[in-house]
RNA sequence: GGGGGCGUAGCUCAGUUGGUUAGAGUGACGGCCUGUCACGCCGUAGGUCGCGGGUUCGAGCCCCGUCGCUCCCGCCA
C-alpha cells in the first residue's frame, strides 16, 4: 500500500465499500462525541468523513487531532448508517473506518480558518496566504485561473499561433510606466529593466519571420495599485501577427476572448464573437463618457450644449459650457435625497454640482419640474426631450464644463453611477466592445507639448507622404489624427490594448519628432527596432488582453487579489516573503550601488 | 504625493452622552456526550482597545500626530 494514500478525499463512492483505503489530507472539521470522533479530512480533491469509536487502537491518538493537522488514515470504507448520508459531499454516502492514524504535520493555532467562509482582513489574509488559499473561495478562483490558461493556450494554439518566451531583462524603454531597474554588476551604474510588456521583442519576433506569436506574458510596471491593476506585475495574453489588416486581428482575437468567456462563464450571456460592437474613442467620451463603457449600463449621454445656448434659456451656469445629458429611467418619483446626493457626490468630484430635470405628464404635456427646469421654455424643452429621448417619469441629469473633456468625463462617472443606483445593470452578461480610432496624440496641457496618446508603436491613420512633411505648426491637424490603435473593453473593463504597428523607420522616426524626441534620440532609444525596420519588415499588429482582469470577470471578483495566488499588498509589498527588503552591504557593494534615504 | 473608510480577545464583531471590573459569538484548553456533518451541554484561560502624545477628576469613546490594511485621485505608452 502507499505510504500516503490510495484513493484522493474526494474520489471514495458505494462501490468501494469493503476496501481498505489509505487517505492524506487535512484536518477540515472535527466533530468530537466523546464516544465517537468524526474527522472531515480535505485535500485538493475533496472532503472525505473519517470516523472512530472509542475501543479501536488509534482512538486516543485521533483524539488529539486538530484543525488543519495533516494526516493519513487508514481503514476500511463502510456504508454510513441508514438516513446519515450526507448529500452535499459526492462522499457523503461512506465513510472511512479509521484503523490507524499517523500524524504527518501538526498545525498551531489558526490565526486564519480554513473552514468557514467569513471575511477576514487583507493583512491577515497575505500574511498566511498559503492558509487563505486552502480556503475554499480562493482554491476555487486559482484553479479556475488555470483552466483559463490552459483554454487561452489551446485556443492559440488552434488558431496557428506559436508560443515563445521573451527576455525579462531588458532595457528600459521612454514613454510609459515607471520601470523597475536591475542594477548591473558588471556594468557599474548601469541597469537593466524589467519589460512593461514584450512590445519591442514581439514586433522583433515578426521581423524574424515567425508569422503569428503568443505568450503568457509576464509584465512589470511600477504604478500603484488599484481593485483592477496590481502593483508591480501582471500577466497578458500577448500576441503579434504579420501580414495583417485591423479586421485580421479583430478576427482572430474576438473568437478566443469569446470563446473562453462562454466556457467558463457558467451560462452567462456573451457577447457572440462576430458582434463585438466597434465604437470610435471620440464617440465612446461622447455617449458614455469614457473609453472603457459598460455596455450593460443602457444609459447613453448626449450632448445638449446648443440647448443651453438658445437666447431665451436664460441658465447662466451652462451658458457658452460644453453640457452633456445623462437620462435616468424611471428616476422621476426618486426622493429628493437620491438627485441631492448625486448632487453632493459630482461636488466631491470637484464639479459645480449634477443639474437635473424631472419630467412628469400633465394633461398629455411633458414638462419639466426640478430647480433649473423654469429657466428653460417649452420650446426648449421639447428639442431636449427629442434629443435625449427621455418620457413622463424620468430625469436628466446634466454635466456642464468649458473643457469637452471634463464634461465628458462627470458625465460618464454619472451614468455608471446613476446605472447602479437604478439597477438598470444586468449582473447576468458580459458585453463585449471594440474601441477604435484612438487619437495618435494629445495635448500635455502641464509640459505644453504633444504626447502619444497612447502605444508610441502605433500605425497613424494618414497619408505617409503627407505624414513625414508634417510640422509641429500643424498642432491641429496632428491633435486630430488617428492611430490604427484598439482596446476591447468588457463590462466597463479594459481587457486588451492593441495596435497595428508603424513598422516604417520612416514614420517611426517622424512620430517620435512630433512628440518631442529628436531623430538621435529615437535612432538610440529604439536602436535595434529601428536597424530591425530597415532589414525587411513585415506590416504586422496584435494585441494583449489581460489575463488577471479576465479572470477576476469570469470568477466574478471585483478585486484582482482575489484571482492572483500570491498578491502585493495596495502598497507593493508581499507580507508572506517580505519583499521588498533591504539589500545587504556586500550585494551593494557588488553592485556598485550606495542607498540615500529620503529626508524625512 | 493627496483624500475617504477601517483598526477592540487567535478570528468575526458589539461597546450608549466620556463614568465602576471592556462584552458576545467562534476558536483554544479541560470535562461530559455513540451518528454528527456550523454536532450539543458545562467550565477555564485569553485584552498594550494599532502606536505615541494631549484634554479631563476620569478616555476604547474627544483632540493632535503616527503606523498598518483598504478604496479612490494622481500615475497607469
């Protein structure tokens, strides 16, 4: 027989009544009746009830047994007596007989139950960690996190895709996030930097002729934490392909995404692959403010601006203001409390304040009540009903605001906000969207001059010739221009950014000279990208979903801590390893580094 | 870097207007109990009320500072 066990807790059935079996696990519960002991023993496979009385060998060592001890029994299976079964557990219909016990790790006082699903404080939990993840919630969401892998890797895989590993020291890139830096030993003041993403590499990938790449990739950055963005590190799905148009990438990527969200979604509804909606960035920031939407909210904003600047509506506060319109369905008869404590809440957000119209039928008329209605006519009125498409028994909240953007922005907070209150957001879907047409560039309004918008690699959307004789003079056209830049974005989530690459040196020199680097620069920056472009490189793009964001939607987390087996704290440090921690003189020295501390 | 929330027994929490010896459940320990599966019953131990300072005759409670966890803003090509 194995030294440990024959059979997993969670396999014994009918038909192995009569066998003797050996089990491990651990101690799940203990049920003490003096005359008789029930021990729950867990493993990874499941939870199998032990049982002894008083007169059998092993009792006074069994009695000793406590929570989370782990151990191995041996006995035989017997059916449980009539009406004991215990239909909750596929084991529930036998039991083990213990025979002998022997004790393989005793277990102290728990500063953290295994049994039980209460909440307990984050400290704690990061603290024991490998005891919160015996628990059942977290066991449940790390299997499911691999099981997702392993689909995404199959789907790839299927779909033509190869699978390679990419450098994790490399070296620091302009633009972006913070790096985390390695320091060099051999080269002194010098550093290496973790990847933000495998973005140069897998564009080099295509270059080298490979076709189509995809890796679980590991990625570093230095920001702070979030309830959706680790501290530190993440892992994406990251994948290029060559020879290929926006639609191809499209194509390809939609049906995996899809495709693992309805295998793990547990029946619930998903967006079929071909009917992701694409929606242009500049019409997401109009109609939900944002360019992350959920798309379960059905509340659309719209803009009302012309409204306001009618000669007879006499709203001082909202003239010669970019105001956008958010309906709330059905929030009419709300109390006063919910408009005044929307209200409150836009004024925490450093607006003016959240205006708001009720509308109520009289006598076959739709008109407005609440404290700005009166200074809009009827005329007025009716043209914003018709815009909004708002009846009898709903409200219109306004966001107002000189910069487009910032109006943009409230109004979008708004809608989500107002979407919860109501409960108009369906908890049963996930809602699928590209986001297209993100603008190349945009304005830094503190440093005075163009930044990218987004991915610096992105192909813009404009003519090469006219592109290269652009000049920084041309700030409205370049502010205007588009990128071939795309995210796909599920239940108000970025799930994926992505890009057809500029793969021109050309162009990739002139786009970094538009937002500020010198052709030297960039020539020493992207060396080995640049020289890679002028040796025959393919048109290519891809994308990159995250893998712990998906995970945390199919798990229905609504923190990535709770999908991520080992996580940092909101502060970046690990509780269970103690990192970071401090260097000791001799490493220092090796590395030809000396530590100032901050003045406090 | 900034703002909000939380911090009381191993764990989850209660604690009135500032008022005597800070409570409950659970876990631990001891006793009883032969069919439980959140077993039950009895008992015992367990507290730097995060930490430091202040106000007060008196502080878990009020004030100031600080630390930790967390949510958010900044940041996140």
């Amino acid at each position: 027989m194995h030294a440990y066990r024959t059979h997993t807790c969670g396999q014994l059935r009918k038909s192995d009544v009569g066998a003797t079996v050996r089990l491990s696990g651990w101690v799940n519960r203990r049920r003490d009746h003096g005359g008789l002991i029930f021990i729950d023993l867990r493993d990874h496979y499941g939870i199998t009830q032990c049982v002894i009385e008083p007169d059998a060998p092993a009792f006074a060592v069994v009695d000793q047994l406590r929570s989370e001890w782990v151990v191995t029994f041996t006995g035989k299976v017997v059916h449980r007596l009539e009406g004991t079964a215990n239909s909750d557990l596929p084991t529930g219909d036998v039991e083990l007989r213990i025979e002998t016990v022997a004790v393989q790790g005793r277990a102290q006082e728990l500063p953290l139950p295994v049994f039980g699903d209460l909440d307990y404080p984050e400290e704690t939990r990061l603290t024991y960690r490998f005891l919160d993840l015996r628990r059942e919630r977290l066991h449940k969401n790390i299997m499911l996190r691999a099981n997702i892998v392993t689909s995404l890797r199959r789907r790839m895989i299927e779909q033509g895709f190869t699978e390679f590993q990419t450098p994790i020291l490399t070296a620091s890139s302009p633009e972006g996030a913070r790096d985390f830096l390695v320091p060099s030993r051999r080269y002194p003041g010098q550093f290496y930097a973790l990847p933000q993403a495998p973005q140069q590499f897998k564009q080099l990938i295509m270059v080298a002729g490979f076709d189509r790449y995809f890796q679980i990739a590991p990625c570093f950055r230095d920001e702070d934490g979030r309830a959706d963005r680790s501290p530190g590190e993440f892992y994406q799905l990251d994948l290029e392909m060559s020879f290929v148009t926006q639609d191809d990438v499209f194509n390809a990527v939609a049906p995996v995404l899809a495709g693992v969200f309805e295998e793990f979604a547990n029946g619930k509804k998903v967006t079929p692959a071909d009917q992701f909606p694409r929606i242009p960035y500049a019409e997401a920031m109009l109609k939900y403010g944002t360019d992350k939407p959920d798309l379960r909210n059905p509340i659309e904003i719209v803009d009302v601006s012309t409204v306001f600047g009618h000669a007879d509506v006499e709203f001082k506060a909202f003239k010669n203001k970019i105001v956008r319109a958010i309906p709330a369905p059905g929030a009419g008869p709300q109390p006063r409390s919910f408009f005044d404590k929307l209200n409150e809440w836009a004024r925490g957000e450093g607006a003016a304040g959240l205006g708001y119209i009720q509308f109520e039928d009289e006598g076959g008329t739709l008109v407005g009540k609440g404290p700005i209605a009166k200074f809009i006519p009827a005329a007025a009125l009716a043209e914003m009903v018709k815009i909004a498409g708002v009846k009898a028994g709903d409200a219109l909240f306004f966001s107002a605001d000189a910069k487009a953007d910032r109006a943009a922005n409230l109004a979008g907070m708004a809608r989500t906000r107002i979407g919860r209150e109501l409960n108009l957001i369906p908890q049963d879907e996930f809602k699928f969207c590209w986001i297209v047409d993100f603008p190349m560039y945009e304005w830094n309004e503190e440093e005075k001059k163009i930044d990218f918008s987004h991915n610096p690699f992105s192909m813009p959307q404009y003519d090469r010739e006219k592109f290269l004789s652009l000049n920084n003079t041309d700030a409205e056209t370049i502010l205007g221009l588009k990128a071939y830049q795309y995210d796909i974005v599920c239940n108000g989530y970025e799930l994926s950014s992505g890009a057809i690459r500029n793969h021109d040196p050309d162009v990739m020199l002139k786009a970094f000279e538009i937002a500020g680097y010198t052709r030297e620069e960039t020539e020493q920056k992207f060396a080995g990208m640049l020289n890679a472009f002028r040796h025959g490189a393919p048109p290519h793009g891809g994308t990159a979903p995250g893998i712990d964001r998906i995970v945390m939607l199919l798990a229905g987390e609504e923190n990535l801590r709770e999908v991520t087996m080992f996580p940092m704290t909101q502060q970046a440090q690990d509780l269970l390893m103690n990192a970071p921690s401090p260097a000791n003189q001799k490493q220092l020295k090796e590395l030809h580094l000396r530590v100032i501390y901050p003045e406090k």
